[in-house]
C-alpha cells in the first residue's frame, strides 16, 4: 500500500513539473523539495533572468504583477487538476539561496517586493 501512495505522489510531482516546464516554455529549470512539497523555478532563459534582475532593481516594473499573475494561475492549476498543498518557489537568479516569489495554491505567501 505504502508504494502505491508513493507511486501515485512521484506521478503528480512529475504531471506537475511537466505543467511548469510548459508553462514556462523549457525557460526553467524545475527542482522539487518533497520534505517541502515545494518546486523550485530556476529561471534558465537569460531574457527571463535578465527581467527578474529588472524587476528586483525595481519591484514596480510592470512585468512583476503579470508575472505574479502567470505563476497563481500555474499554482491554481495545479491545486485543481492535482492536488494541493504544493508550493511554487521562483528563485532569485543572481542567489539561488534567496526567493523572490512563493505561491501555494493560487495564493502569495511571499513576494520580495512587499516589505
């Protein structure tokens, strides 16, 4: 029984990998965190990184909210077709240690912008 559950989890985190990679057009690498349920989005594509780095030198470039918006609705998504509880993490391309955007379930639990 314990396998099947197991089985069934590593096919979710893979349909929803999958959903980010196409989301995200092959732009990004996907990392999942299982202690987490978290996936980590490590922009790849250098105009993605190039208008992260943009948007962390000014958190009000309009492409932040759109942005924001695209990720919530991978998020809701994924909570609909799938399962919940997973978080989305978009990870600062300059520190891989540092987030810059956090959503579980079609909600924001971290934006860098909003101190």
């Amino acid at each position: 029984m314990e396998q099947n559950v197991t089985d069934q989890n590593d096919k979710k985190v893979s349909q929803i990998k999958q959903m980010l990679e196409q989301g995200l057009q092959g732009g990004a690498n996907i990392e999942y965190d299982s202690a987490k349920k978290q996936f980590d989005v490590i922009m790849t594509d250098s105009r993605l990184t190039d208008s992260l780095n943009n948007i962390k030198e000014d958190p009000t470039n309009e492409k932040w909210p759109k942005l924001i918006k695209a990720f919530k609705k991978l998020s809701k998504q994924i909570k609909s077709g799938l399962d919940s509880g997973y978080t989305i993490r978009l990870v600062d391309p300059a520190d891989e240690t540092k987030t810059m955007l956090t959503i579980l379930d079609g909600k924001v639990t971290y934006d860098f912008s909003a101190k």
